[in-house]
C-alpha cells in the first residue's frame, strides 16, 4: 500500500511570480506589470519586475529541483513574452527561453508540465477588452498552438487555466487582482464564459498539433470544498452537496467550472437571483467547452468544515479560537486532500492531480544560516496523510505539487508571504533549501513512506 510507484512528485509556480524580465527580450506588457505600478494595489508596493529572477537563475533552480530529488516541474508561460501583443507577433526570444527551460529540467531527469495561463493576461489584450471580448477565445487557442507546436515534442503534460475563479472574480468582480475591475454580474459571467470557452479551444489546439500524445488538465482553484466533520452519512452527504453547489458567489464554486468542463452543462442556479444573468449558451459552445480532458488540477490550500443541518443542509463550522492558521491567514485544514480528491472522482470520474498545496511562513535564516520551518513540514505531513489515505482507497490522484519551490511574489501581498521550499534572499537573489525542503526529499525517495 501507500503512494503508487509512479506517483509523480513535483513542485509548482507561476511566471509572473518567479521570472522577474518583466521588460526584457522583447516581453510585451501583462495587466499585473500595469497593475503592480500603480500605486496602492500592493503590499509595501513590491513588484514582480524581478520577483526570483528565474529568468537569469534557471541552471540554478533545477540544480536546487534535482537535489531535492524532484520528478517534475509545474510551470506557467507567459503569454505576454511569447506574444507581446496577445495576438498575431510572436517573439523568438520569448519562445528561446522556455525552450532552454524544458531541455534543462529533461536533462535532469524532471518532466515538465506546463501551464498555458496563469494569470498574466497581456496588457495589449485587456485593452480590447479582455475576457469579455469573444475574440479572445481564438486568441488563446492561437497562442496555445504556438507554445505547443515549439515544444511538444519535449512535453506531454498541459494544464490550460489556472484558477479562474482568481483571473475572473478576485481581477474582475472584487478588484482585488489585475487589472481590478468591479464589473457587473452580466459583464462578470460573459467574462467567465469566455474563459471556459478558451479552455475548450485550447484543448482542441492542444490535440490537433501536438507532436505527442497529450495530457490535458484543468486547474480550477478547489477552496469550495466541505469536508465533513464526522463520517456519519449525513455529514459526508451534506458535505458533498455543498462543495458542488452553484453557491452565492457563483464564480467562486467548483462546480462553476466544472460542471461544464466535465459534464458539458453549468450547475443548477435555481434559487439563486444571479441566474437571469448566465448568458444564453448554444449546444456549439458547450461541446467545445467539455472536450474530454485527461485529469482535473485541485489547488487546495484552505476550505471549510461542515456537518448536515435540517433537510440535508449543510452547517458551516466556525474556527475554534485560536485556531491553526497560515502566515496569510488561511486555515489549516488537511482532511481536504482526502474528501476534496473522493468527492471530485465521484462527480467527474476523472485522474486527479494536486496542482498545488502549501503554506506562508514567517521563515527567516537562523543564527545557523538554515531556514528552520517545522511549521511547514508539520503541514505538509499533514496534508500528505489525508491525501496517502485516499490513494490507499484507491482514489486516482496521479501526483502532487508542492507551491512553491522558491519563495516569490504573491500577488497582492508582495513578498510577505513566503511560500517556498528554498528561502529566497530578495536583495541578492541566494537561495537556501529550507529543512522543509529536505524533508520533502525524503518523503520523495521514500515515495511516502515516512508519511504515517
Ligand atoms: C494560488 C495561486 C498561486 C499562489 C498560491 C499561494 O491561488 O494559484 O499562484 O499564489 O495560491
């Protein structure tokens, strides 16, 4: 028993996080470079313009990759570098860059998956209006026909979206993100419509012009997930339900986008007053967007906890006082990566990845110039407990990666949040695998064995 023999051991990130070369070689413009410069957004007014300078440290982090024994790479493009406009003009130096990416993580031995968009949307695009311009749809499949046709020879495994309940509702709905518009419900669910439509496009691209059979996921952001408090059949059925419903914020829910990427229809919105807004959607539409796709991503950082109220509800248990809890606040909440994982292969019957899962820490290097940060090892044995019980049960999940590897930018809150298995030194760009990060080694050659 324990982790299957080929379960795939990774870490992941985001380009706009770790590159820095926000201008260089010819990269266009994405919103957050636009964003991040004005002043206000961000903590401390930090900037990804350097972030960890991955761009110039790629050598760097693989070597950092192979001596924690790491099997894959979870990495995003951006489109704004390998397409300074968004459309049409491709930049050779951009593409270059992601090339001597791959072949150096193959040369390692540490197989590459690449995510298509994560976040940085180009700044030229936004100002046609965005995800709200249909246009864009073509847009992204062109571009994902571009980064596939250059390196699909090398990799396999493709993640399209990540979290478009952040790119559209935390960017769109409460401005919280680039480029922090406070849209409309209509404008707000044509945007997320779009964005699914995208999806299925690019899935498309991806399987007419790759040179190898691939691997195709979808990356949603799994936060709308209850688990239960006890296992009495009540609770476990009211958590169920609850972690698939439309829900009050609608973009937030998993089932806004899964619901049509899996089942090919949007969830049930009945009782909910937004749903005069869902724009009409042809049959056309919906078969593009529910193109089979090979596993679902589950990003899963904090979620609730719930038990059945009267007629099968669900009751949302509070916080204890106190409770454990993130450097960004979140809730510690591991027993997700158990019911999170069975409630998805249950609804979607689909292979499952942790595309990510990790915790901030207020980590700084010690007298002894490590970076001792139990509090992260105790949340990833934890985490990796729940998540061993449910491949023992013979839940198909195929892999989980770690966020992140290097601490970097994390969005709004610059860099005060630190969420790497190596420490980050902002001012010279060095690097320290944290005791997080050799423990993490060994849970990888053990392949879990030591989670118990
Ligand atoms: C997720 C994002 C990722 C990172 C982690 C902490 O929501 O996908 O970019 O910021 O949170």
């Amino acid at each position: 028993m324990g982790f299957p023999k080929n379960f795939v051991w990774g870490v992941a990130s985001s380009s706009y996080q770790v590159e820095g070369a926000w201008n260089r070689d010819g990269k266009g413009l994405s919103v957050w470079d636009t964003y991040v410069h004005e002043q206000g957004h961000i903590q401390n007014q930090d900037t990804g313009d350097t972030a960890c300078d991955q761009y110039g440290h790629i050598k760097e982090d693989i070597a950092l990759m192979a001596e924690m024994q790491i099997k894959a790479y979870r990495f995003s493009i951006s489109w704004p570098r390998v397409m300074p406009e968004g459309t049409g003009r491709i930049n050779q130096k951009g593409l270059d860059y992601y090339d001597r990416l791959t072949d150096q993580l193959l040369e390692n031995g540490i197989t590459p998956y690449i995510t298509l968009f994560h976040w940085d949307l180009p700044y030229q695009l936004y100002t046609k209006g965005g995800w709200m311009n249909r246009d864009i749809t073509d847009y992204f499949a062109a571009y994902a026909e571009t980064v596939v046709n250059r390196l699909s020879d090398r990799v396999k495994y493709w993640i399209t979206e990540n979290e478009p309940q952040c790119y559209i509702g935390a960017a769109l709905a409460s401005g919280e993100h680039a480029p922090g518009l406070k849209l409309g419900k209509k404008e707000l669910f044509l945007a997320a419509h779009h964005s699914l439509l995208a999806h299925g496009k690019a899935v498309e691209a991806i399987r007419s012009c790759a040179k190898q059979a691939s691997v195709i996921g979808y990356a949603p952001a799994s936060w709308h997930l209850w688990s239960p408090v006890t296992e009495k059949a009540e609770d476990i059925e009211a958590c169920r339900k609850m972690t698939f419903d439309a829900g009050e914020e609608p973009i937030g829910g998993t089932s806004w986008w899964l619901d049509p990427v899996c089942l090919g229809r949007y969830p049930d919105t009945t009782g909910y007053s937004y749903g005069a807004y869902i724009p009409d959607t042809t049959a056309e539409d919906m078969k593009i967007i529910s193109q089979p796709i090979d596993f679902i991503g589950m990003n899963v950082y904090q979620t609730y906890r719930g038990k059945a109220g009267e007629n099968g509800t669900c009751i949302t248990i509070p916080n204890d006082p106190g409770y454990a809890r993130t450097n960004a606040e979140w809730s510690v909440t591991p027993e997700a990566l158990y019911w999170g994982p069975k409630f998805y292969e249950e609804r979607y019957h689909k292979k499952l990845y942790i595309t990510e899962n990790g915790l901030s820490n207020q980590d700084w290097i010690f007298l002894d110039g490590q970076v001792h940060d139990l509090q992260r090892i105790d949340f990833l044995h934890r985490y990796l407990y729940q998540l061993k019980r449910a491949v023992e049960e013979g839940i198909s999940v195929e892999g989980y990666f770690h966020w992140t590897l290097t601490d970097n930018f994390e969005w709004t809150s610059g860099y005060n949040n630190r969420f790497g298995l190596v420490y980050t030194d902002f001012k010279n760009q060095n690097r320290i695998i944290k005791d997080s990060g050799k423990w993490y080694r060994q849970v990888i050659e053990t392949n879990g064995e030591i989670i118990k």
